[in-house]
C-alpha cells in the first residue's frame, strides 16, 4: 500500500534504565536476552525479558549509561548540553523492529522518503546510535540507519562488510574488523607451527565471514583446513568430535558467540574429549563461566584471543550506587531487564570484553557533538540545528585521547586504535596474559611461550598431517590439502630450496652439482691438465728430447750422406721424415693448458698431416725393398717404371695432397673445438676438445690406407737377408704404433678423467719415439760405433749372398 507514515504503537511508558532524557539522544541496542529457538523471518514483535539472559551484555549495557554519565558531568565536553539515551534489548534479529523504528522516528512518525523537501528540516529522534553488538543484528538493521545517514557505532560488529562505504557510509566501529583477529589467530598458528587445524564457527554473518577470512589468511602459509562447521542449536557435537578425532586433527579454533562456545565446550568436557589446543576468540576468550566449568582442564590447553582490557575508572562506583530497574513498567517494548535477582558484583566480576569500546564509542559521539556545536570552554551553540549527517562528519575526524588512548577512525570507519592479548587458561581458572598484537601505530606480535602449561608437559603440541620431510627431500602432496603429503629424496645434481617451493626439485645449473638430499648446489671443480702438471711437464721434456734426437740425426745424416747406411735408410727421404716426426711433435704441446678452438685444432691438425707424409714414406721404402729383392728380378718392367717416373716421391705427393684436402674437408664440416664435459663426473668439468666423429673419420682413412699397405709391403719382406733388416724395423714400429694405439683406446674406454689428455699426447709422442728410436737409432748406433757394416763392400756382400740363397 501507498503511505506517507508509518505510526508507531507506544507502550505504556515509565522511566527506567533504558532511558534517559536530555538535550540530544543517542540509541542504544544491546543484546541483554538472546532468542532460543528458531525465528519466523516474518518482523513482528517478541518479548525480549522472557529470554535467554545474557549477564556480559548486561554489563556492556551499563558502561553505556555509566559513559553517558560521565559525558554530562565533564564541565569541558558539552558544558551546557545533556545527552539522553534511548536503549532497547536487541533479543532478535527480525523481531525487535519497534524499537529501530521508534529510533529513526520524528514525533512518532517514521518518513520512508526522507529526500522529500517537506522533510528536509526533520530529524530522527535520535543523532547517533551505540551498537548493535552481533554482525548479524548490525545487517538487519542497518540499512534503515544508513538511509538517514544516522552515525552507527558498533561496539562489536566485526564483520569485514561494514567495510564496504558504498552499502554502509555511516556505520563506524571501535572495535578491529574480523580480519585483524583472524590475523593474530593465523600468527599464533605459524608460531606454533601448527598446520592441520580445524576451523568451527557460528552458522552467522559474523562465522562465515570468518571462516572467509581465514581460508584467504592462510593461502600464503603452509596451514591447512582440515575440517570446518558451522555451530547453532542443532549442532551434533558428539558426531563432530568423533569427525576430529579421525582427521587425528589436535588444534582447534573457535570463531563463534559466547553462547555457541558454551555449548560446544561444555559438550567437549561432557564427551570427555582431551589432548586438545583450543584457539578461543575474542567473543568468549575470557569468559568467566566457562573458566570456573568444572573438568575444563581436561579438554586440553586454550589460548585466546582478546581484547586488552583497560580499567574504566568509576565504574564500579557507579554500579555499587545504581539499583536496577524492576518495575515491569516500560516507556516501549523490551526496554525491560527482568533482573531482580542480580547484586552489582555479578555485574563487576563478569567478562569485561568489549568494555572500553563501548566507552569509547559514547565519547566519540559526545566529542563529534561537542565539534558539530562548537562547544567553547563554559557554553556550546545551542542555535545549530544538529543533524545526523552532522555528527557522522565530525565522527570521521574524530582525534582525542581516552584512557591514555588515542581514539580515531580511517576513512572506512575503522578504528585507528587498540590491540589484542593473547591469554591462556591456566589452572587457576583465570586467563593470563602471554602476548600481545598491536596494530597501530605498526603491527607488532608477541608471545611469551613459557608460560604456557601444555597437556603435553611442556612441550608444544603437534599438529600436523604430516611430519615435516627431511632436509633434502621433497614433498609430494597425497591429497587436497598440502599439508598432506610424502617425502622423495630429491636426486643428484637436485636439490630442494624449502624457502622457495618445498614441493619441487630444482635442477643445478650446469656449472654446479649436488649429491641426492641436498638443500644448495655446490660449484663444480673445472679441471684441465695444466703446464705445470707432472705429467705435462715430462711429456712436454720427451717432447723436447725427442726434437733434440731428431736434429741429432739429420746431422750425423747429413755428414753422413753417402755412406750405404744413409742412402739404404732412405737418403733424402730420411731428412723428410724427420722433419715430419719434429712437425708432429708441435701437437703435443696443444694437450695442455685451458683448450680454445685454435689449440683443439692445432692438437689434431699437425699430427694427422705430417705422420700421413710419414707413413707415405715408409710405405714408399718398405715397397722399395720387396721390389729391389724380390719383384725386380720378377718384374723388371715395374722396377724400371718406378725408377725413371720417380714413383716414391709421387706416392708421397699425392697422399699428402689427399690428406690436406681431406683435413680441410673435414674441418670446414666440423672442426674441433672446446668441450665441457658434465657427464662423467657430477661434481667437476673436464674440459677437453669435441671432435666431430663424422668429420674426423675422413681424416684418417688415408693414415690407416697407408698403415696397412706398409705393414703389408714390410711383412713381405720378412725373410730377407738377416743382416738387412729395413723390412723388419718398419714392421717393428707399426707394431709399436698399433700396441699404442690399442692401450689408448682402451683406456679412453675405461677413463674419461682429464688425464685423458695426457695420456692422448703421450700416445701421439709414443707414436713417434717407435720410428725414431726402432728406425733412424740402429743406423746411428752403426754409423758410430760399427763403421765396419757402413761400407759399399759390406753391402754388397749382403745382397750377393742373398741372390745365391734364393737362386738355389
């Protein structure tokens, strides 16, 4: 239907606690009764006083008029101004709507369309209003506080929503948001190290937002969320203790009011469960009831989370002085305490949570109203009409001090102010203070863990549903949640940073190794056969001896030249030998020192070239001598061809032409170079040359051609006259020459150190040594020292008695 009003019904009206008159009124809702049973969503009305009576509400309910008090006796707040309360029981959150109304009334008279400009100059019958204390009360009435941009300050509302400005612009609080309180729960879990926890909450606004909270708080730790429920009346606590015990899940937070946190403790003490940790919050985390519960020491070890408590001066006093209202008279629905029985210490002793934000959220109102009417030293202006809005601006600004306390909002209405202790239940059935969480003006946490008397006899509890791997192992995660999981050692050339993702092994660069199960990759140890290495240096020397030798020779040939020695070894063919074996022996030199590209390719390059015109020669003589004794008498067409056409040199030529294009080919395809061998070995570098395989084997198929037919041309040779023995020498140093290669290839086989080098030049320099020291020394040693043999007479002889043996 179309209306204009909505007419409030009033009750019979007396004075009571409820209500106090004065200049300007601020409401009130607190929780004093809580409903017992499931409501209809329908608003109607409820008597609150035939309800659950709930003594710490009661409590916070009297700071508010004990706060009121003060705010009319202070001569500097609002000197010539009084405030006046209006407070209801909030018993329900969808039957208490009389009371809302009759708030954000004007003379009795709610105006839905407050915009309308007839109602412009109107103004609720109350400028601010205290409370209400549940998130879930806060929802379901704000918005019709909101609409006026009446200032709500709640004293308890912790729900992260009220954040939002768009959907609550005048709702502030004095109390932290769910957030910071989830936070000091989170930092007590990672002190601890406790990861497998379970999370049990009030099926609510203010629970769900919680348990939000907390699943996003924990994404960046390693705590995991085993099991969470929602708690209400029906809640089966047997079967969810038995749901823990199976998760073997040992720690235990409670995000819930004080009214489903009796219920479920008390059911743990009934059920007989133990071996616990129980992160209380701050809800009920000093509740003295459940502190004195007889068999709560049994449940296991509780620490919690609450509010520092300050000592509100006078107030005691004052409710020492105060009797409590039992006429059943009321000025309006459930503004009615039906507490009769009630003496003024159950209302000193009780939990005194919640206490100063109560307080400080009275003054922050008296002090926005003392700003909106510029109130001076002795009067205020009482000529400004005050409007909600007003209030609301001056209360965002607000900044002043209260017990030693400085008092202010941000821009989302959040205070700038207060902390947590962090308490334990110790058995002396009081909550003793072990660490405290500040938040301003910088975040700070700290927690005395000595004091706490474990169930486990003083050592820290474990909750996990996993131990914790080894260092140098891997976890892999068994389940859904990561805290489940098995350990892998992480293998070599791994290793496991735990700082970083304590799921993965993380390879080592390739300059670096690690042993399976390590945490950091050492540096590998880059080896290379250096100059001054032993074997080096004596390979380097028979090098140099075995160029001494080799000038040797060509000088005692040379001064020598036309003796039958010389000119039977080879005349000048010998000189091109020897220059080939110094040639040759250069590439030695290259095994050495730090490999680059030109030293890989000179360590191969010299040798391959000058011992294939080495080989030419020998082939070229070892054929000499079978066709001087064997196949020129047979053949002497072939003798007579190979003497005028110089056949020797031309063999020689061309298996040099052969082998430098063959070299060149072969380099142009794959040239050798520098090799960083990581394989062999995990924790060191051999560096060496790679060679091309493809590439290199055209190299040598003209030095292995040439070997062969050598050692087939000497091997016919073999039964020459005894004394001649060209034939025999040069099949002598091939065999030497394949005995040496045979022992390198073998050992290259079985070893794969950086002493390969070495060993690859001493076979080069030991490839040599078999033709200087088994060729060119027997002729030396005859030249020198048995001259005699070095005659053409001699000679003669030999080959005469040689001919005769063979024509028989």
């Amino acid at each position: 239907p179309k209306f204009k009003h909505f007419v409030i019904l009033l009750c019979a009206a007396t004075a009571s606690e409820f209500h106090l008159d004065g200049d300007y009124l601020i409401g009130g809702l607190f929780d004093i009764h809580h409903v017992d049973f499931s409501v209809h969503p329908r608003p109607e009305a409820i008597d609150c006083s035939s309800q659950i009576f709930s003594l710490s509400s009661y409590r916070r309910f009297q700071i508010m008029r004990f706060s009121v008090e003060q705010v009319n006796n202070s001569t500097n707040l609002l000197p010539d101004v009084s405030l006046g309360y209006d407070i209801f029981d909030q018993c329900s959150d969808t039957k208490n709507f009389p009371g809302i109304f009759n708030l954000i009334s004007e003379n009795g008279m709610v105006r839905p369309w407050r915009n309308s400009p007839e109602n412009l100059s109107k103004s609720p019958n109350v400028i601010a209003l205290i409370g209400p204390f549940t998130s879930t009360n806060t929802l379901a009435v704000a918005p019709l506080f909101m609409s006026y941009l009446i200032p709500m300050v709640s004293y308890g509302a912790a729900s992260s929503a009220f954040s939002q400005k768009v959907r609550f612009p005048s709702f502030l609080r004095t109390v932290p948001s769910n957030k910071e309180i989830i936070d000091v729960m989170v930092n007590i879990l990672v002190h601890f190290d406790w990861r497998w926890v379970a999370f049990l909450y009030s099926d609510n606004d203010f629970g769900t937002d919680g348990l939000e909270l907390f699943r996003k708080a924990i994404k960046e730790t390693d705590t995991c969320l085993a099991y969470a429920k929602g708690l209400n009346e029906n809640t089966g606590h047997a079967q969810m203790f038995k749901q823990l015990d199976e998760l073997n899940l040992n720690t235990i937070i409670v995000f819930s009011t004080d009214l489903d946190a009796e219920a479920l403790v008390e059911a743990a003490v009934r059920l007989n469960v133990s071996d616990k940790v129980w992160i209380a919050g701050d809800t009920w985390s000093l509740n003295k009831r459940l502190l004195r519960l007889e068999g709560i020491e049994n449940i296991g070890t509780v620490l919690g989370v609450a509010q520092s408590v300050l000592p509100i001066p006078g107030f005691d006093d004052f409710i020492y002085s105060t009797k409590c209202q039992m006429a059943k008279e009321q000025k309006f629905c459930n503004q009615y305490c039906n507490c009769s029985n009630l003496i003024p210490d159950d209302i000193i002793s009780m939990d005194p949570s919640f206490s100063f934000p109560v307080y400080s959220a009275v003054f922050a109102i008296a002090h926005a109203l003392h700003n909106v009417l510029q109130c001076g030293a002795n009067k205020c202006n009482r000529d400004t009409e005050v409007q909600p809005y007003m209030v609301l601006d001056q209360l965002r600004k607000s900044n002043f001090t209260l017990l030693n306390v400085r008092v202010g909002f941000n821009d989302d209405g959040e205070p700038i102010f207060g902390s947590y202790s962090i308490v334990f239940w110790n058995r002396s059935s009081s909550a003793e203070e072990i660490g405290l969480y500040t938040f301003f003006p910088s975040v700070s946490f700290s927690i005395n863990s000595t004091k706490i008397e474990w169930f486990t006899n003083h050592q820290v509890p474990i909750s996990q549903c996993s131990q914790e791997c080894p260092s140098g192992y891997a976890k892999t995660q068994t389940g859904i949640h990561k805290c489940c999981f098995r350990c892998d050692v992480c293998p070599n050339g791994t290793y496991i940073s735990t700082a970083e993702d304590p799921y993965s092994c993380i390879s080592c660069e390739e300059t670096e190794w690690s042993e399976a199960g390590s945490t950091s990759c050492s540096p590998r140890l880059v080896e290379y056969v250096l100059f001054t290495d032993s074997g080096a240096i004596l390979i380097i020397s028979g090098s140099c001896v075995l160029m001494g030798l080799t000038v040797a020779v060509a000088l005692l040939f040379s001064v020598t030249y036309n003796t039958p020695v010389v000119r039977s070894a080879g005349g000048p063919m010998c000189f091109l030998i020897l220059g080939c074996l110094m040639l040759c022996s250069l590439s030695v030199f290259f095994y050495f020192g730090k490999p680059t590209t030109a030293s890989c390719i000179l360590r191969y390059f010299p040798f391959l070239l000058f011992y294939t015109v080495c080989l030419a020669c020998f082939v070229v003589r070892s054929f000499q001598i079978v066709c001087i004794f064997k196949i020129a008498a047979k053949i002497p067409k072939l003798h007579n061809w190979w003497m005028k056409y110089h056949g020797q040199w031309a063999v020689i030529a061309g298996a040099f032409v052969i082998q430098v294009i063959f070299l060149i080919s072969s380099y142009c395809f794959g040239a050798p170079r520098p090799s960083h061998d990581t394989f062999t070995y995990q924790d060191r570098i051999i560096l060496g040359c790679d060679i091309n395989i493809a590439a290199t084997t055209l190299s040598v198929v003209v030095p292995l051609s040439l070997c062969s037919l050598c050692f087939i041309f000497s091997y016919m040779g073999k039964d020459l006259p005894k004394n001649y023995n060209e034939a025999k020498a040069i099949t002598f140093c091939l065999l030497l020459l394949i005995l040496t290669w045979v022992v390198f290839a073998t050992g290259y086989i079985l070893y794969q150190g950086k002493h390969i080098h070495t060993f690859n030049a001493l076979a080069v320099l030991s490839s040599l040594f078999s033709f200087l020291l088994w060729y060119f020394l027997p002729k030396c040693y005859i030249i020198v020292l048995q001259p005699h043999k070095n005659t053409q007479q001699y000679f003669q002889g030999l080959i005469q008695s040689y001919t005769k043996t063979i024509s028989h």
